[in-house]
C-alpha cells in the first residue's frame, strides 16, 4: 500500500498522519481488528504508527528526529509516546499493557526490530501481513503458504458417523478453549470437518513441512497465531502425533507447540493419524475418531465436484476404487477439469489423472512411477502361478463389492491387499506387478529402498509412513523389490543395531495391518522374509524356475519378429543347453546376438544365439559342461 506521509513531529501533526493512513485504507478492517483483539484506542494509535513506520521508508527520517532509538529500525514505545504527545499516566499505563497481555504483541501483530526483549526504547515493526491486511490484501502469509493453508467448506454431504462427529466439536466449541484432535488415517476429511464444524475458516500447518530448525517451528507458529487474530480463523495442527520420541529436539519442539496452544485464546485443532504425544495441557484435550468415508459417500463427493462432467460409470469405480476424502478429491477433481475440454465427459482414466499428479508430488524422492510395455501374452508361467495371479486381481478388482457391500469387511483389519512374489531372479515378478497394475488401471510405484532406509533412528519409520500413506489413495499399487532388506526376519537383541532393526520390521507389521492400499513384495530368498508377515498377506505367489518346454517357448517370445532370423534356429536344444537360464536371461542373450548380427551385417542364427548365451552364462558365474549344459 502507498502511504501519503508528512514530516511532522509534534502530537497534532503525528495524528494527522495516522489519520491519512487510515483514510487510505478500508476502515472495516481497522475497526473489525480493534474490536476482536480488544485494542484500547492507544494501542490501536500505536498499531496503525507501527505500520506506517515499517512500510513508508521515507518516514524513518522524522522517526530519527526523534529521542529514542535508530528510527531505522522501527519505532520504540518511548519515540511513540513523544510524538503523540501523550500524558505521563496515558504512557505508562500504554506501556503496560503492551509489554504484557496486549494481543498487538501476544498475538505477533507487533514484534520486536531486532528479536531482543521488548522495553520502552525497542523498536517495534509490524509484519508485512499485518500491514497488508489493512491494506485491502486477503493473500496468506508466504511462510504460511509453504507449510500450510486454508481449510474451507461449502457444506459437503456428511455421512452419519460425520454429522455427528461434527455435532461433538460444536459442544467443544462452545465450551472452554480446548484441544480439539481429529484422529484419522490421511484422506479421511479431517480438516474439512474441523472447517464445517467451525463454520468458518481454518488454518492448517503441517508440522512436518515447517523444518527441523526451531527457528522454522517458531516462525510458523508465529504466522499461525497472527493469521488467526487477523482473520478470526482457528488454527489446526497437523502431524502432532510426530512429536512423540525422547530426543532432545523433539522434546523441545513438544514443548514450543504445548506453550502455544496453551497460550492460544481460543480452541485450537489438530489432525493425527495416532494418539497425540503427552502434551502436558492444562487445557481441556477432546480426541474423536474420524472414520473413512464409505463408497456411497465418496460418489456423493465426487458428483458435487464434478457435476455433469463426469459419467456414472465414472463416478461408480472412482467410489470403490479411490480412498481418497473431501480435500483430495476437490484437488483431483479441478486438475481432471482443467485437462480436459471443458464440452468433454470425464472418464475414470481422467480422475485417476487428477488424483496421480498429487501422488507424485508426496512421493517425490521416494518411489518411482514405472511401466512395463509388455503384455500377458510375453509372460510364460505354469497354469498354477497364473491362476494365483488371476485370483489376486480378482480380489483387488472386487474388493469393494465383497467387503463393502456384502459386509466381509468386518472380518478383516483392513482393506489392504498386500501380495509376495518370490522366486528365482528373472523370473519375472517385477513385470507381472506392472501387468498387475495396469489391469486393475493403477500407477505403479517402486520404493527406493536408498531413499527409504536411514541410519537415523525412527526416519525409515517415518518415509514408509509417507509411502503407505500416499498408496492407500487407492490410485498408486506400491512395489518393494527385493523386499527381504525391509521385511526380513527379527533377530535376537545382542546390540542396539538389532534391537533398532527390529524396531523397523514392527512397524511394518503394524502398518500392513492397517494399510487400506495394495502392495507387491518381490524377492528372490523366500525364507528370510520375518513368519509374521505372511498371515498378513493376501497371496503368496511361486515363480519357479521355468521348465525346458517354458524356456524353448521364451526362447520363441523373445526373438523379435522384425529382425532377420535364420532358417536353423533349434529353440528346444537352446532351452536343453542353457537349462539355469530364466526369462531375464533369455532376454539379455537374444538382445546380444541381434548386436552380434547387426554388427556382422548377418541374420540372427542358432549360432550367433549359442554364442550369446555363453557370454550370458559366464556374466552370471555359469560354466558350460561337456555335455552342454550349464
């Protein structure tokens, strides 16, 4: 905002001023601010000086005339004082008031120029949002914005178990400043329930996205608490369970988020996946349960969304396939719509889209999307591993129909569908869990056991944690390769590194316990997988080595039409000679000796074939026997 400002220092002409500011920006604000915060009309004086100071540079030259402090770096209580001309008593009892229950600095309206402790001669700026505010300007703190957001609703169709949850918050609401947390796995409504519950607006902050620092920590309560006087909104924190742990930092950022809701003048509420670490609170804390949105309450949001953009087939397998609350699917839903024309019916493909760009972005760093070109006519596998396949999409595909609709689902802990692929390297598992997601029209993701594993205590924990999350969207299908580093049996303690390894192996079978996605282990050794997981899972599929006929046809599948093949290729003696080899194998000999035979200008023939499966066997440690095999 462009400030009209005079130089003048005596106590009429500092009110002038003040006066021309306040005429050039809109006068609801100033007065609305005052009466919610309860401001004397000193401090609402001061408040308005402050702002004028802080944003008009050319202003610093007067303050400077003034006895006190550097008028550079804010304006003190003392410079105030002296050009308003204000009487001993008036300025006493101003000072008092501002250095202890004044919301102007309580509520982080006012701080300190130099982040020292605030008397009569610190200089005092008001925050940039501050100052915006009263200029007309609805724009988030920036800080805010990286670390959190509005929560707003326009009255969503709730379900039963919802509306009276709501109810439950309102009778919080009216009572005592409290506590109010909101338990729930990730796209259960959470936040857009505390919004509906409150009838106005609610400011989120993630306390993982704020930073380790406590610099970061303090700066985001800060915006938090200064955003809620300004706006009248209720601050909700997100992720307080992650505050638990015995660790010096954690304790003291459990500390430096208990001072602030104790010290918060009205309810504050808080989204978690788990119980709330101890807190402390003399506060009143009223924990609720939030459940997961049935199928028929996911078409209701999906419908409100997107209204006749969308058809009912749509709507029907987006309800029962995508786990996903209010918050998500309003994001998918405007990302759906904007890639598409607007004449044109979306499809599920489209919603699967809007949902995919969100997944991506949690799961940055962590797991990659990937895609097999190949088909289910390129598989070779025994009668027996395809049907358990078959059978494990059948499950995933029908899922909602027999566990929500016919009621099993109360016989199970979750909805989750986790499935073991095990067996000899190359044996295709990998590329069966691409077929699997493409059938059931997923994203596959692989986790990056690099990214996922650290040596720090409690932080693979919590990278899984983000991984599961994400997947139990219902849009992505989670692939762990080589799963035996992650899921391998638990040990006897002899040192803190089992008792930690331990740790993680726990986690992860409390948290298949619950996980409401679908997941693929992939490994090559079988026994080392921990006993506990395999009641958890919901197919363990074999993938043996193939058979001589399985491997003459691989051998077959594998030669590409396109290229020059010679009349005297012997598949069969090719699958009886290279009897080790697997699918991987076979692939990785064929593609070298169509290199041999575009090098030498020739067709591929059983001899350049021969050839390049002994340079195979010998990268793999095989020696070719006397009589042929390896």
């Amino acid at each position: 905002m462009r400030l009209r400002i005079l130089h003048k220092t005596t106590g009429a002409d500092a009110l002038e001023v003040v006066t021309a500011i306040r005429e050039q920006s809109p006068s609801e604000r100033g007065t609305q601010l005052t009466r919610s915060l309860g401001l004397t009309p000193d401090e609402e004086l001061l408040l308005w000086a402050v702002v004028a100071a802080t944003v008009d540079p050319t202003l610093s030259h007067s303050l400077a005339a003034l006895p006190g402090r550097d008028g550079r770096r804010g304006m003190s209580l003392a410079q105030f004082a002296t050009a308003f001309e204000l009487e001993p008593m008036r300025a006493r009892s101003l000072a008092l008031r501002v250095l202890g229950p004044s919301a102007l600095v309580r509520r982080h309206l006012l701080a300190s120029a130099d982040h020292e402790e605030l008397g009569i001669s610190t200089g005092l700026v008001a925050s940039e949002r501050v100052a915006a505010h009263l200029a007309g300007e609805d724009e988030l703190d920036r800080g805010l914005a990286r670390c959190g957001g509005w929560v707003t609703t326009d009255a969503p169709i709730w379900e039963p178990t919802h509306a009276e949850i709501v109810g439950r918050v309102r009778a919080a609401l009216d009572g005592a400043p409290a506590l109010v947390v909101l338990r729930g796995r990730t796209g259960a409504g959470r936040r857009t329930l505390a919004a509906s519950a409150a009838g106005r607006a609610v400011i989120a902050v993630d306390l993982d996205r704020v930073g380790g620092s406590p610099a970061g920590l303090s700066s985001a309560l800060a915006a938090i608490e200064r955003e809620t006087a300004i706006t009248g909104a209720f601050p909700m924190l997100v992720g307080l369970d992650k505050l638990a742990g015995p660790e010096p930092e954690v304790a003291a950022r459990r500390r430096e988020v208990a001072a602030f809701i104790e010290g918060h003048p009205g309810t504050v509420f808080a989204a978690t996946t788990a119980s709330t670490a101890p807190l402390g609170l003399a506060r009143i804390v009223v924990e609720l349960e939030v459940p997961s949105w049935t199928p028929l309450g996911r078409r209701r949001l999906w419908a409100a969304a997107l209204g006749s953009r969308v058809s009912e087939e749509a709507l029907a397998l987006a309800a029962g396939r995508f786990h996903v609350g209010p918050g998500e699917i309003t994001h998918a839903a405007r990302r759906a719509c904007a890639a598409r024309p607007a004449d044109a019916t979306l499809e599920i493909a489209d919603l699967a889209a809007g949902l995919g760009s969100a997944i991506d972005e949690k799961l940055a760093g962590i797991a990659r999307r990937c895609t097999t070109r190949l088909g289910w006519d390129d598989l070779v596998l025994s009668a027996e591993t395809r049907e358990q396949i078959e059978l494990f999409v059948a499950r995933a595909r029908h899922s909602c129909l027999v566990l929500e609709q016919w009621g099993m689902g109360r016989l199970l802990p979750s909805a989750g569908l986790t499935a073991l692929f095990s067996g000899p390297p190359g044996t295709g598992k990998t590329m069966v869990a691409g077929l699997v997601a493409r059938a059931l029209g997923l994203e596959l993701y692989r986790v990056d056991l690099s990214q996922v594993v650290s040596k720090w205590v409690g932080e693979t924990e919590k990278q899984l944690e983000l991984v599961f999350a994400a997947a139990e969207t219902g849009h992505a299908m989670l692939l762990f390769d080589e799963a035996d580093s992650l899921f391998a049996k638990r040990t006897d303690v002899k040192g803190a590194n089992d008792r930690y390894a331990n740790l993680e192996v726990n986690f992860l079978l409390q948290r298949l316990e619950t996980f409401n996605g679908i997941a693929i282990l992939t490994t090559n050794m079988d026994g080392s997988i921990d006993p506990a997981f395999r009641r958890r899972l919901a197919g363990h599929v074999r993938f043996p080595q193939p058979t001589a006929d399985e491997r003459a046809l691989l051998w077959e599948r594998m030669l590409p039409p396109g290229a020059p093949l010679a009349a005297d290729i012997d598949l069969d003696e090719l699958a009886d000679q290279f009897d080790a080899f697997s699918g991987a194998h076979i692939r990785n000999a064929v593609t070298t000796a169509a290199f041999m035979a575009a090098h030498g200008g020739t067709h591929i023939d059983h001899d350049t074939l021969n050839r390049a499966a002994i340079e195979e066997a010998r990268s793999i440690g095989r020696v070719i026997h006397s009589h042929g095999g390896l």
